[in-house]
C-alpha cells in the first residue's frame, strides 16, 4: 500500500538550531515524486521542497534540505537556522502515478515549535 | 502572478444538503487538486483534473464530485452532506509536468450540523 508516514507529532528547537523532520514512505512504484509543504496556523499550505525519486543529489532550497534515502525509503525535511516564523505543521507528501493521472499523498503531518 | 483563490472561506450546512465549492487557479496552472483535511489531520486527496477531465481520484464516494472549466477554476460538489464531510477543503493548482509542488489556497471550512 502506497503511505506517508510521520512518526513525530510534536517537535521542539531553539531558535537558531538545525531540526530534522522524519518521513518514511512506502511504494513499489519506480517513479514517485516527495514533497514537504508548511501549513501555519492560517491554514494554507506552502510548498518547500520537491525530490525526484531518479534525483541522485538531496535537493536544497535555502534554509531546507531533503535527506534522501532510497533504500530505507526515507525523506528526511532538515531546517538549518531555525527562525521563529517557522513554528507551524509540516506535511511530507509522495506523489504517485494512478491510471491515467496521478494523486498525492500526505503524512498526518509533525507540529514545530521554535523556542526563542 | 495571483495565487489560487477559494471561495466562501467559511460554510455551515445541515446534514442532506448539498453543497459547491469554488476555487480559481493560479495563472498559467492547467491542473487542479481537491483535498479534505480534517482537524488535527493530514489533507486526504479527493481527485485531480486536468484539461477539464478527472485523471485521478482517491477514497471518495461518486457523492463528491467536480468540473474544471476551460479558464482552469473549479468547483468541488458534495451531495447528500454527512456530518464527518466537516472539514477544511483545499484547492491546490499546478502545471502539469513540472516538479514543483501545488500552489494551495486558503481553503474553505465546511461544517455540517
């Protein structure tokens, strides 16, 4: 079965920490895309990063890297220099191919808090 | 560029209704996903559209339905209201063949009593 799974519910760091944020996935499909999106307590969903299941390197935006670890099926989220703004949810997501289209899929999400 | 816009923000039907849900793309996206998020949840997809055709659908009833006009808005239709369909539903849009994620909008509390 095709599941995004996030085993920390809550997480704590000190501003100006690194954090990591866990992901495992589970899919016997070759081609799947991976995504991590911030939810804020303002409800919409904001899109940080993306990881090809063909990439070779991690994939960086900015503050946020994505550990990628094919053979234990894992997409770590990495936030170096945490900042308070980040406090808020964090969902991974897995995008697989159905017939004809395809459909996400997301984690029950891990809620960051940033202390100062 | 304007983002993706939902619309009404805030919604309260009684159980057996029906019920639309409208949400315009970000320019240039030509593909359109809908999801439930119930509290303390993650977002459960509902289905995706793409060209004005449905080309993925996930654990929903044939109760939730949706179109995709030619301008890439959409709407999202649930009939016969239960009162676990009380959620927040998110339109989420994208250009098909890029990887990047969806842009979302801020969603639409639904609450059936």
């Amino acid at each position: 079965a095709q599941k995004i799974t996030q085993t920390q519910p809550g997480m704590f760091v000190q501003e100006k920490e690194a954090v990591t944020l866990d992901c495992t996935y589970d899919t016997s499909d070759p081609s799947y895309g991976l995504f991590w999106y911030k939810q804020p307590s303002s409800g919409e969903m904001i899109f940080l990063i993306y990881q090809g299941s063909y990439d070779q390197q991690n994939a960086t935006e900015g503050r946020y890297s994505l550990n990628f670890q094919k053979a234990r099926k894992s997409a770590n989220l990495v936030i170096s220099a945490s900042q308070l703004g980040d406090s808020a949810m964090y969902f991974c997501a897995m995008r697989v191919i159905l017939t004809g289209g395809f459909k996400t899929i997301f984690g029950a999400g891990t809620r960051l808090f940033v202390k100062a | 560029e304007t983002g993706v816009t939902q619309s009404p923000t805030h919604l309260i039907k009684t159980r057996g209704q029906q019920v639309t849900l409208r949400c315009s793309s970000q320019s240039g996206h030509n593909t359109v996903s809908w999801y439930q998020q119930a509290l303390g949840q993650g977002p459960q997809f509902i289905f995706q559209y793409y060209r004005e055709e449905e080309n993925g659908r996930g654990n929903f009833p044939p109760r939730f339905s949706g179109l995709q006009f030619p301008n890439y808005s959409s709407e999202l239709n649930v009939n016969a209201l239960e009162l676990d369909d009380s959620a927040l539903y998110l339109c989420a849009s994208s250009l098909a063949g890029k990887n990047y994620g969806y842009t979302f909008g801020s969603g639409t509390r639904l609450t059936v009593v």
